[in-house]
C-alpha cells in the first residue's frame, strides 16, 4: 500500500454564538464561549486520488493540536470554497472523538466519510465542541510551513508507461502524400495494455492521432499538409490512464512541388530615386517553401508621356541568372537618365516558375554637390570630448553625417531632413586618436545624395584614466552585480571572490599551495609560510589599465622580516622588460609598511605583481593592507557610469547609459537585463571639472533566468514576480489603412510610423494580499517593465486586469500590457544627447 499527503485547500471559521464569520488560514479553533466552527475544504486531487486507487482505500484528516479539547466532534459540509463572510453554513453531523489530547492527531474519516466525499456529496469536514469554555481547543490550520492540516490516503494506484523507441522517421526524408511513423514497444509496469498517441507539425501546429492496442506503426496522410523542411512527428504510449513522456523525430521534409508565387518587396520601389553613375542593388523576397534556384529582371524607359521602351532583359529573354541570391547588383551606368519600369520573376529548385511581379517605376538620376565641412578642418586637433561639426550647402533638404575610429569603426550615423548645417556629436572621443568624420548632403534639384566629404582630426586633451570591470556576479533571478574600480583608486583585483573563493587570477608562485604555504585572510591580506613561497598576480589590459609612463605604486605592511614585493612589466612573448623588487634576504627585507614605485615602460603587454617569502625565511610572514595605485593620473576620476547594449557581431548597436554618479569603485546592481542576451558593457570615468572622461574596456556577459518579472521604471529593484504564468502571448499590430483608387481594380495599403505591441499574460497568485499589491502597482500608473524567460523584454503600461478564484486556492489573474514609449538611455534624459 502507498501514502498521499494532500495539505488542506482552506479553513473558514465561525462562531456560532453570532452566527458570524470569524478568518482564515490558522488557527483551527472548536467550541468554548464563542462556540467557534472551523470549516476545512480539501483539494480535488484527494478525491482524484480516492477515485484512482486500484485497491480499497482509507482517508484521514491530520492536525496539530496544541490547546486540548476533550471532544472533537466531526461534520460534513457542501463548500467549495471559503465563503469569508456571512453566516454559519449548512453541515451534517458525523461522529466525535475523545481524549486524544495535544500534538499530531488523526481524524480517521474512512467509515463516516469517505465514500460521500468520493460521490462528491459533500466537499470538506467542519470540525467543533462543546458550547462551553471547558471544550474550547486550538490546532494549526491553513499554514506555509510544516505543521498545515493535511490528508492523508492510503491505496494503490497506477503507474504510467515507459516511453516507445521511435524508428522511423529518423531525419532528412523527404514525403509528399502520407508517412508511415514506426515504433518500438513500450513497456508498463503494473502489465497494463498499451495503445499511443502519434502527432505530426508541418510548422503551423501539432496535428494527433491515436492508434490500437498494440500497433508499432501508423500512417498519417500529409497531402494537404504545408510544404516544410522542418517536419517532425512525436509518439507517446497510454495505458488506459497515464500518458508516457514525448519522443520527438528529427526534422523531414513535406513537398508538394507547387511553383513559386510571383516575387514581393521589390527594392526599389516606385517613387524611389536612384545614382545610375553607381552600381545599384536590386532585391526582392522570393516567395516558395524552398530555396530560389534563379531569377530574371526585366527593365525598360518610361518617357515624360508614359511611352514605354523595348523590354532589356538580365540576364537573357530566355533564361534565368543561376543563383539563390535574392538581389542584383546592377553595374553602374547600365540605365539611362530618366524613369525606369522594373520587375522579376523567380524560378524553383525543382524548375517550376513564377509570375513577374508586380511593376515599379523609379528615377534614375544623379548626385549633388559634396558639402564643403568648415570645422573641423582636415588634420585640425580638437581639445574637446566631443566634436561640433559646421559645414556649407547648397539648397540642402537632407543631411547624412557619420563619425567613424582610426580603425573603420562607426561611432555615430545619424540622417535628418532639413537645414542644419551645425551638429554636435554625442560621442565621448577617445585622447590622442584620430577620427573621421563623413558628410554628405540631398539637395532639392537633383533628389540624389552627394559623393561624401571627408575630413580627418585628431584629439588632444587630458582625461581620466580608463576604469575596470572586475566581474560580474547573479544577485538573484534576472539581476546583475557589476564590480568595478576606477584606475585612481586600488586597481589590483581582489584576492577573494564569489563568497570566500580565491581569484581565479591569483596563482601560486613557484608551486605554492593553498592551504599548505599560503592563505588568503581577505580581500587583500595573506599569510605565507617558508622560503620563496607566495602568489602572483600576470595582469593584462583586460583586467587594469597599461598606460606606458605613469607611475605604477605597489603597497603592503608586513609584520615581520621575510617577505617580498615584486612588480615588472613583460612582453607579448613574457620576455621581462624591467621590474623594481624589495631585498631578496631576509635581513634586507621591508617590515612595516613599504610601497615600490614603478614606472611602465613601452611595449608592456603584462604587469606581474608577486607577493612572496625570501630565500632564507622560516617562519610565516602577513602581508596586509595590499593596493596597487596609478599615482601620477592628472585628472581624478570624480564620478563613473555605466553603459550597456546587446551584443551583435558589427558592434554597432547603440550603447545606453544605465548608471551614473556613482562613486569611484564598488558595484552596481543591473534589475534590468532580458533573459538569454548576449550583452556588452563598459564604463565611463568622469572629470565634471574639465568635461573629459574615459571608457573602460568593454565586457560581455548574459543571464537566463526562468521566472517573469514585473518592475516599476521609477523603482526598478521593486520586482513583482508573476508566478506560474501559464499563458504569454504577443500580438503586433502595423498602422496602416487600405485605400481604393479610381483606375485601380486593387487596393493599396498606406502604413503609418506607429505599431501597437501587446503582451497577454496569464499567471496564478497564491493570496489576495499579493492580488491587492499588484492593484497598487497599477494604481501609480506608472511605465512598468516586463520581462520573461523567453527574452521577451518591454517598457510597458496596464490599465486593466481580470482575477478569478481558483477552484481550491489562489487566484488567477490576467493582464494585457501594451509596449510604450519609453527613454532608458539616462543620457538622453538627463539632457546630454538629442
């Protein structure tokens, strides 16, 4: 035989003094003055569980008493839930029990109880005494922890099949009219029967099917199933009452050899204007389940009149350009001056054609004027962190400028219409580099961009040196802990992290041990037992800033004589360059505290910074109080920021500032990151006195978290977890309006800039108090922030949401948060860019 513990659903209690209700959860309370009434609910799985047992089975009620009674007496109710209110409800008497005094007591409910409770007669127990204070008593009830009221079961009950070994298909088959899916046999273990469910999904859905008792194989008809290289089919066994696990099939092919639809998103398209002086891409979608196997263009003038040319043809009238590419890159000078009639038709892998498409008629012309730049001219050395760019025109209506490193990197592209002919820059340059700048203008004769003008400048100022990101660390589900240090201040990495562990920089030197020649008391304190043991630090632009000429000042105290400093700089081969080192004898050696001043030379690739014993030490040396500062930095570091983006291969995602003001080393808690994301950070260190700063070496990192999160933009470290979210949907609507035309048998759809962006979420609260919590939370009306395990990440607003009671406990909610616009790049809000 088997036990089931089932913790109860409820308790509502009563006196039956008023005829009142009295509260929930715990404790149970029985009889005395008030003659209280304690109703308990039982969750459905029990009478699931009475009802699924394969043999008899027995049924009693568990509670932890601490307040005898001399007399529980026992009755049946009709609730289904927790009335909360009002009065007393109906029960039936069923039984009492005596003298069972104090701790865990049984209620056994298998005689007077059960089988009315099974029939779904009656759906909990009432438990009461005697109307008098000598047979009042108390029990827990309703609770989170260890000593809830419970039920327990006791039976026999099935055990579910294993899962079938799928045979066929296997992966990479191709079928067109039906597949005949083949298993092995599962196994059962109580010897039950065996039939299986079998699904197939052409990738609009899973499509089921059940076969006899019995079977090893089925065929599913897949004639009007989509065409698909992503096919697959899963199998489950059932033995008349439990599902076996899924066993999916690799992915296989469903072809119908239908030909391919004419081509759509033709580029470009009517109205635009083209430089026939350059080459020019011409692209469209082909539209079939496989790949394009080849194309043809066709081409032709349109005079002032709308007189039509003779059709010219890419590659031929006659065949098709051999390649999957879905563009052409038209050499430059093929069109003429004037406007062109365009179209394409595709072919499949299996030789069926399209139509052509739909026709577009474009300008080919040619560019305007270049812009002449004023400031900064070519080779000019700009002071500042940013850049003001001025420049003269001709009937300008559009600008394109862009910003790009010494190394063809782009730092800032930015196209507007109008005027303006004076822009500033809001990217932070770096010192001593050079940078250009690339211009270009659309006037309003012509309708084409100008070639670009191009000027070259460098930097000259002094800004602060570059800080550190030391690590990153998960402070809970979907948070990040930044630690950082700006250069100014100690830059060597702590010898501790993640909760006691040693740095995984930090190595033995000379063989040194852990635990037998050396341990770590601290961040930056050790003990070192015995002769040239100790640990060493080999440091790298990644992990503290290598600025060739400054003054590198490596401190510690030492308590006794017999320990070491040592700091040198080495090559990208670790051949040394040079090092400073104290007294390699015990007699020459610090005690107190000492500090090595070293300045770095060029080509210094590594700083090795060695804490050890000298040669002919015995004892055990501390070494404590260890920093290693840039002591000759010009300009201080007075606040840092940080900045984030998502990580892409060209890196040209924007960066946005998610901190600043922050104080010069410490961490900085990241509530914000989607789950799964690849993101790149870096740092800023500032000097407000001067307007310069400085950016850290950028780091990669990402988190996957499996709950979803609710935050309020003004409190982001507020998160509401929506727990058990059994339902996240997203809907994406385009603005745009269907217009009809004289002239034209079909319509066109005008679209519009905006798009509405919904998210439909259904999750379980376990207690109203977290019901009225999150009615709070959209009584602020404020911009919310979701977040889920799939990656979905959104600046949202609510203003509606739907709760319904659970049949047993808790509450069902469901909300639709719609995406808003909202500014997370504090620099844009603080005002520092447009």
């Amino acid at each position: 035989m088997a036990t089931k513990k089932f913790n109860i659903a409820w308790m509502g209690q009563y006196r039956a003094s008023s005829n009142s209700y009295v509260g929930a959860g715990s404790p149970i309370r029985v009889g005395g003055a008030d003659n209280y009434h304690s109703y308990i609910g039982f969750p459905t799985s029990v009478r699931d569980a009475l009802r699924t047992s394969k043999t008899a089975t027995t049924l009693k009620l568990w509670i932890y008493v601490y307040d005898a009674s001399p007399e529980w007496d026992v009755g049946a109710h009709k609730e289904t839930y927790n009335k909360a209110g009002g009065t007393m409800p109906w029960y039936k008497y069923l039984r009492a029990y005596q003298g069972l005094g104090t701790g865990w007591i049984s209620l056994d409910l298998t005689n007077v109880f059960m089988n009315d409770y099974k029939n779904g007669t009656y759906h909990g127990v009432v438990l009461y005494s005697g109307a008098s204070s000598g047979y009042y008593g108390e029990a827990y009830g309703y609770r989170t922890d260890s000593y809830c009221a419970y039920i327990e079961v006791t039976g026999d009950w099935n055990n579910p099949p294993s899962a079938p070994t799928l045979t066929y298909p296997q992966g990479g088959e191709i079928v067109d009219q039906s597949i005949t899916v083949r298993w092995n046999k599962a196994s059962d273990p109580d010897g039950d029967a065996l039939s299986y469910q079998v699904a197939i999904n052409d990738g609009t859905g899973w499509k089921y099917y059940t076969t006899a008792t019995g079977a090893t194989s089925y065929t599913i008809d897949t004639s009007s199933l989509k065409e698909t290289s992503s096919a697959r089919v899963a199998i489950r066994a059932y033995d008349g009452q439990e599902y076996s696990g899924w066993v999916y099939s690799n992915y296989f092919t469903i072809d119908h050899n239908q030909p391919p639809s004419a081509p759509t998103q033709l580029s470009p398209a009517t109205g635009a204007v083209i430089d026939r002086t350059q080459p020019n891409r011409f692209s469209w979608k082909h539209n079939d389940d496989g790949a394009q196997a080849g194309f043809r263009i066709a081409w032709r003038t349109v005079a002032a009149d709308g007189t039509r040319g003779a059709w010219n043809y890419i590659p031929n009238a006659t065949s098709f350009m051999n390649t999957t590419n879905q563009y052409y890159d038209m050499p430059a000078n093929t069109l003429p001056f004037g406007n062109i009639e365009w179209g394409v038709k595709t072919k499949d892998q299996q030789g069926l054609e399209s139509p052509y498409s739909q026709w577009q008629i474009i300008k080919a012309s040619q560019p305007t004027n270049a812009p002449t730049i004023l400031y900064p001219t070519d080779f000019a050395e700009v002071n500042t962190t940013r850049v003001t760019v001025t420049w003269s025109s001709l009937n300008q209506i559009q600008y394109d400028l862009a910003l790009y490193d010494s190394d063809g990197w782009e730092l800032f592209h930015e196209v507007k219409s109008g005027g303006t002919k004076q822009v500033t820059i809001p990217v932070d340059l770096e010192n001593n580099k050079f940078y250009e700048i690339h211009l270009r203008v659309m006037d309003s004769t012509t309708g084409l961009w100008s070639d670009y003008t191009i000027v070259v400048f460098s930097t000259n100022f002094t800004p602060p040196l570059p800080p550190v990101i030391e690590r990153f660390e998960e402070a809970g589900d979907g948070v990040l802990n930044i630690f950082y240090g700006a250069s100014d201040v100690d830059i060597l990495p702590s010898f501790l992290v993640n909760d006691g562990e040693q740095n995984p920089l930090l190595q033995g030197y000379s063989g040194s041990v852990r635990g037998m020649d050396y341990e770590l008391l601290d961040q930056n304190s050790l003990t070192i037992t015995g002769a040239l043991k100790g640990v060493e630090y080999w440091l790298t632009s990644e992990e503290i800033p290598l600025v060739a000429g400054s003054v590198y000042t490596l401190t510690a105290t030492f308590d006794i004589q017999g320990g070491r400093l040592y700091i040198g700089a080495y090559d990208a081969n670790n051949n040394a360059i040079s090092f400073q080192a104290t007294g390699a004898d015990k007699a020459l050696s610090p005690v107190g505290t000492t500090a090595l001043n070293y300045t770095l030379p060029e080509n210094a690739v590594k700083l090795r910074v060695i804490f050890y014993t000298t040669w002919d030490n015995t004892g055990t040396v501390t070494i404590s109080n260890i920093n290693l500062r840039i002591s000759n930095a010009s300009t201080a570091t007075e606040e840092i920021q940080v900045f984030r983006r998502e990580y892409t291969p060209t890196g040209t995602a924007p960066w946005i500032m998610i901190a600043d003001d922050l104080p010069t080393n410490g961490s900085f808690l990241d509530y914000t990151p989607a789950s799964g994301v690849v993101y790149e950070y870096k740092l800023r260190a500032v000097n407000n006195s001067n307007k310069t700063s400085t950016d850290s070496s950028v780091e990669q990192v990402s988190i996957v978290f499996n709950d979803t999160f609710i935050q309020e933009a003004n409190n982001l470290s507020s998160i509401v977890l929506l727990k058990y979210a059994t339902s996240r949907e997203t809907k994406m609507e385009l603005e745009s309006e269907l217009m009809r035309f004289a002239g034209r048998r079909d319509p066109v759809r005008e679209f519009g800039e905006h798009e509405d962006i919904v998210i439909s979420v259904e999750w379980i609260f376990d207690t109203y108090q977290e019901v009225e919590m999150f009615k709070d939370l959209l009584r602020r009306r404020d911009v919310l922030l979701y977040r889920d395990r799939n990656g979905r990440r959104f600046w949202v607003t609510c203003d509606a949401f739907e709760v319904k009671d659970n049949d047993v406990n808790g509450f069902t909610l469901k909300a639709d948060f719609h995406v808003t616009h909202f500014i997370e790049d504090l620099a844009v809000r603080n005002g520092e860019e447009a």
